[in-house]
C-alpha cells in the first residue's frame, strides 16, 4: 500500500509539473532608506516592505546606488536601484551594478548609462510640479521603459499622470505604466506598487517580466483574472466595483459597475482597463493594467493566475504556501514525507476568491523532500518543498 501511495503521488508530482514555481508577486519599484532622505535603514525598509506582503523591492535613494541585493529576507528578492535626476527630472534606474553619475547628463544620457548597464528605466511623477516634464520632451525620449501613472503620495488625488500616459500612447510611445509609494517615511508605506507575474523569483525572471509588460499597477486593487482571447480583453476582480476600458485621448470606451467585464477590440490604437472600489479620494483602491495595442495584440496580457508557489524553497525554517483560487471554496492543504506518510494537514478552509499566503509548519519535521497537496473544489496542485534545517 505504501508503494501504490508513493507511486500515485508520484504520477501527480510529474503530470502537474510541479517543479516549476510561478505566480504573482507583489513589487515596490521607489521607496527610500536613510542612504539619502528615508527614515530608517536598507534592512529595515526591505522588511517593512515583506511585512506586507511584498516580495520584489527596488530601493531607490536619491544620487545613491543602495546595495539592495545584499540584503537577506529569505522569500524576498531585494534588486539594486538608484533615483536620480537629470535636468531636474527623477528618474529611476533599476538592475543597475554601480550608481548612476547624472549630474552633467541630459535626461536621454541619463537613459541611455542605465541601459548600458543592462538596467531598466523609469521616469518618477512627471506632473509634480517640483520635476515636471512634459509631453514635447518625453515623446522624443528613447529606450524609456516605465513612468509613474501614479505615486501615492505625490498624485493619487488626480489624473494629471495618467492623461500624460494616455496622451503618450495616443501618440504611439509605447511606455508601460507602474505604481508605487515614493516611501521615505515606512510608517506610511504600502499604498502603490505593482503586481508582477513571474516564473520564480529571480532576478532575471523579474527583469524579463518587467521588460515583457507582464505586471499591473496596483493602489489596493487586486485582478483576479484578466487575460485576451484573440482581440477580447476579459477581467474580473473581487475587490472592485467599476471597471472602465480607455483608449485613445483619454477616451472611456466603456464602463460598468461590476467585478466582471469584457471589451472587443477592432479599430482603437490601445485599449488599458481600469478598476476601482467606491472609497473616498485617497482611501479609493485602484489598478491599471497595460496597454493593449490593436497591432500588438496579447504581447502586454499578463499570464491567467494559477498554480501555487512556496518560498523560501529550499527552506531552513516555516516557508510560506502562495495560492490561488478561482471561486469561493473549501480549501485543503496536506503534507506528505518522500515515503508518502501524511505529516501535516489544513482541512476545512474556507477561502474567498483570489490570493492566500499560509505559513507551513514545519518545526516537527526534519531535513529533507516534502510534497505539498493544495486541494480546492475539483481543482488539485502538487509542490514540493526542501528543508535544509
């Protein structure tokens, strides 16, 4: 019996793939430690950070390259990044391996040193008064990769950046919008940053589904499922209730009051999808995905939300269990040694749509192969996880 139980776990294992780690992860793309006008140090940002549930941080000090990748939050992928400001514009360089000398460069020099590092570039809060620039000197710009179609702190209360973002794409510029919070106080942090799909979290794994679109802005918002069948754009969310569909100029092309909504698209140059809940001003929860351009199509869809993934893998203490579910359920997660024995079991939970994080306890349980059953409705995911304790 205990051969037949192994041996059917193992046909599971193989025909699941379950080798493969993939799913959503949570990413701040600006925030700032005491390396330049922050509040408390590298280390103590990047916790706060996955304290709430991030796992992809850039820290960005001004005129400063922190050595973000040092830091070691196990389940946390911390990337070198740098704020600087040429001509008088932020702009923020992200994979970067030494800091940025911008102080006699142009904005396009600028660009262009980040990328020569084999970087990504983001222009910060460009309608902020204090580094403004606008439409006639971006569009000439080349290789800029994202721009802030909203800063928490700085424009949540309007739609300046996102009518600049629309106005650019109208005119063909093809720049992908991001969130984030411009942290320098942590205490106040958490309110905009984006959500990424990626097949691990790696660096290059990071960096490739950044450069490819395959994330959304997000300031509380989160998407359930968004995907594009040949030219149909469909969404749903569990935390929204509009959902409008842009184009070109601006324009609403269509808006209901939903959690659930589709838009075809024939002629429009780009058509992006916006959701939001009913708070007030800056209490109101929203997500941006990306544009979705007519002679592009499907190239910015990010990947239907599946699978599950624990991290740290391999572990040296309790890893954490991230999965998702499609409808409201029952979910059941169960443990099982190499040998096929049962050695922990969560029955019984019931879960709403979308993302859950659980702690795996571990502490019982010595060095070596596990395998993770995720059981919910009709639906069964196999991962394993290795303890080097």
């Amino acid at each position: 019996m205990k051969n037949i139980t192994l041996l059917l776990l193992i046909l599971i294992v193989s025909h699941l793939s379950i080798f493969a780690q993939v799913g959503w992860f949570k990413a701040q793309m600006h925030c700032h430690s005491n390396n330049s006008d922050g509040d408390v140090s590298p280390h103590a940002v990047a916790q706060s950070y996955f304290d709430n549930g991030n796992r992809v941080i850039f820290i960005t000090d001004h005129d400063f390259m922190t050595v973000s990748d040092t830091i070691n939050i196990p389940g946390m992928l911390c990337i070198n990044g740098e704020e600087t400001h040429p001509s008088g514009v932020h702009v923020n360089g992200f994979f970067l391996h030494k800091q940025i000398i911008a102080n006699s460069y142009t904005l396009q020099s600028a660009i262009d040193s980040i990328h020569a590092q084999g970087g990504l570039v983001q222009l910060n809060h460009p309608t902020d008064p204090i580094a403004r620039i606008y439409f006639k000197d971006i569009m000439p710009l080349q290789n800029l990769d994202f721009m802030e179609i909203c800063n928490f702190p700085v424009n949540i209360l309007n739609n300046d950046d996102q009518m600049l973002w629309d106005s650019l794409l109208t005119a063909g510029k093809k720049v992908l919008g991001t969130a984030s919070d411009d942290e320098h106080i942590i205490s106040i942090s958490d309110d905009g940053y984006v959500y990424l799909y990626s097949d691990t979290l790696t660096r290059e794994a990071v960096f490739n589904s950044l450069k490819a679109g395959s994330f959304y802005a997000s300031c509380g918002v989160v998407i359930d499922n968004y995907d594009i069948d040949s030219n149909i754009i469909n969404i749903s969310c569990t935390n929204c209730k509009t959902i409008k569909f842009y184009g070109a100029n601006h324009t609403v092309l269509k808006s209901v009051r939903s959690k659930s909504a589709s838009y075809t698209i024939t002629n429009e140059p780009f058509v992006r999808v916006y959701l939001e809940d009913d708070g007030e001003l800056d209490q109101k929860k929203r997500a941006w995905t990306q544009p979705v351009f007519h002679d592009e199509l499907g190239i910015y869809a990010p990947k239907k939300p599946e699978n599950a993934l624990i991290f740290p893998n391999p572990s040296t203490g309790n890893p954490t269990l991230r999965y998702y579910v499609s409808s409201e359920t029952i979910v059941s997660i169960v443990l099982f040694d190499i040998a096929g024995h049962k050695v922990s079991e969560i029955t019984n939970v019931d879960k709403t749509p979308g993302y859950h994080e659980t702690i795996i306890d571990t502490n019982a349980l010595g060095c070596g192969m596990y395998f993770c059953v995720i059981t919910s409705g009709n639906s069964k995911m196999v991962r394993k996880v290795l303890l080097n304790k």
